[in-house]
C-alpha cells in the first residue's frame, strides 16, 4: 500500500534527553531513538528518558497510534550502551536501579492506553527486543536481525521484559532464545509470531504510516477497551480486571462515537470519532 493523503506538519516535543525524540504527525505520534552514530544504543540517561516521552504522546490530544522507531537505517536499538556497564552496572546494587530504568522504559509502553507499533529497521537486539516487545505490534524491513545476547554479557534480563518475550513467542521460543543467544532474521522472527508482518526496506515506512492511519481513524474509546481486554487475558488477569474492563466497554456504548457509528454505517460513510 502507499499512503496518497497529504502530509501534516511535523511537530517536535520537548524530551528529557534529544537522542529520545517527539515527534506528532497528525494522529501518529513517534518516539524515535536517535544515536544513530552507535546504532541507537539506549544510555541510561535516555532510558530514563523514555517514560516522559511515552507520557507526552499518551496526553496529547491529537495522537491516536504511537510507533516507536530507531533513526536512520542500520538499527531500531541494537541494544543498551554497553560502555556505561562498567559504572552503571559495576555491581549487584547498580545494576538492580539501571534494570529499575529499564523496566520502568519497557512498562511505559506496555501500559500506554494508546495502540503502539513498532517499526523495526535493521538491529534489533537486547534491550531494542525490550522495547519491540512492549509495543502492542511489531512490523519490520526484510533486513531486520532480532537476538537477546544477554547470556552472552552475563547480565540478567528485567523479569517483565521476559513476560514480554513470552507473551509474543510462547516459553519454548522464549527460552530457545535466552538460552542460545543467537540472532535471527526477520523471516524467522515472522514465522515464530514475533512480528505481524515484514516488509521490503523500500515498503516499510509507508506500510508503517498505512497501519498507523487505519489504527487512528478508528474509535479511540474501543481501541482502548480492545486493548486492556487483551493485555488481562495475557496476563492471567481477567477475574481481577473484570469490572474495570466493563466500564470500559460501558464508556464505548456512552459515548458520542458509538451514536457517529451508527449513523455513519446506516449513511454508508466513514465515521469521524474524537473519542467521547
């Protein structure tokens, strides 16, 4: 597919670090890691700074989707910086507040109220898997290699993110993974579940913006629902979320959208929804 509607403006946010850029497009928001120059490997400073940015296109009224990307062409993250790891992550102590960081990064995503993507171009290994993970979809270009070398380092890997990798791959996978530490390529990561789909490298950011629009004209109220219902049936959870998840589903058929619709569907047209 190829995106033929005009282009809105680019907007750029403040971040609490500039190599975890906000950008808001229209509807799509994107969080784009940018340290191309180590293939948008994450310091602790822009794992720190990764909540915030989540939380900026979370609150913005105008973003319905979120993709999450790295900049330029060689890597979505190809990993943590691992030159910090001799201060950052010297002993038990420090390494437990750096995986807090991490953890913290990961969850921001994984609880966004918001459908996220992630958009994977070429590395995507360690803590860039963390990141895919905890989007609600991953696409990526036919160039993409995933891999989880943590067995390689030594270093343990944030509890959550493994639920994470478990949740998009089954524990068989999971641990075939973790165990081995070797890559994969896109092909194979599609073939096990990991992605929802791959792409050309040509195709890939216009099949990306594509899936953004079709998510973003779609009923927010719904999307948010939709996506709180899965995330209890994934977790185990859904006899302790049970009510919260029906006045969720409540707040679909009270709202003004549920009524556009109806009426949009009876008069054959698109719906407009602003999600109340």
């Amino acid at each position: 597919m190829t995106s033929t509607s005009e282009t809105p403006a680019v907007v750029t946010l403040e971040s609490a670090d500039p190599r975890i850029r906000i950008e808001v497009e229209g509807a799509v928001g994107r969080l784009v890691v940018a340290n191309p120059e180590r293939r948008n490997a994450v310091s602790l400073a822009m794992w720190q700074a990764i909540p915030g940015a989540v939380a900026a296109l979370v609150a913005h009224p105008d973003v319905r989707v979120i993709v999450v990307r790295g900049d330029g062409d060689l890597a979505f993250v190809s990993g943590a910086d691992i030159s910090e790891f001799a201060t950052v992550r010297k002993d038990a102590a420090s390494a437990r507040a750096y995986e807090a960081s991490n953890a913290e990064a990961f969850s921001a995503l994984r609880h966004a109220t918001k459908p996220t993507i992630a958009m994977i171009r070429g590395f995507c290994l360690g803590g860039g898997m963390g990141l895919a993970v905890a989007c609600d979809i991953r696409i990526a270009a036919d160039d993409a290699v995933f891999g989880i070398p943590a067995a390689r380092l030594g270093v343990g890997y944030p509890p959550d993110c493994i639920a994470d990798v478990v949740a998009a791959v089954g524990p068989q996978r999971a641990k075939e993974m973790f165990f081995t530490a070797r890559r994969m390529t896109a092909a194979e990561a599609l073939e096990i579940g990991l992605l929802a789909a791959v792409h050309s490298v040509e195709a890939l950011e216009n099949e990306a913006i594509d899936l953004a629009t079709v998510i973003a004209h779609n009923a927010p109220l719904t999307l948010r629902a939709a996506k709180a219902a899965i995330d209890a049936v994934v977790d185990g959870a859904l006899p302790t979320r049970r009510e919260t998840l029906v006045a969720l589903t409540d707040a679909c058929f009270a709202s003004a959208d549920f009524a556009e619709g109806r009426t949009a569907f009876l008069e054959k047209r698109e719906a407009k929804f602003h999600g109340r």
